[in-house]
C-alpha cells in the first residue's frame, strides 16, 4: 500500500542511518513454505483473504 511504504521512506529520510531489506525471504507459511502474493517491493502486504492473517503491512529496516 502506498501510504505503508511512503512512512517507510519517510523513516528512512529521516534517520539517514537505515536501510531497508527484502523481508520476504523472512515470511512463510505454516508449513514453512515462502509466502505468496504479498505485493510489490521490499516491504509484504498480507491479507485476510489471501494470507489468513490480519491486514498488514511488513517492512524491514536496519540501522546501520
């Protein structure tokens, strides 16, 4: 989602000392399968319908 991804780079602009990463390796299934279907990007939208969970958004940032 837009508005998720743009507090993202805000944080990111603001701190300078960050950088984010592709969380998707990080997600799976129960089975421990990777996720699917969680958008576009280095962030993960999940949804009800799709992922079983509650709507959200995912993002990994990094200090450096």
């Amino acid at each position: 989602m837009v508005e998720t991804e743009l507090v993202v780079s805000d944080v990111i602009k603001k701190y300078g000392d960050a950088e984010v990463f592709d969380v998707r390796p990080y997600l799976v299934d129960r089975d421990g399968e990777p996720m699917s279907d969680l958008g576009v990007g280095q962030g993960a939208q999940m949804w009800t319908h799709l992922h079983g969970t509650d709507g959200m958004y995912v993002a990994l940032i990094r200090k450096l």
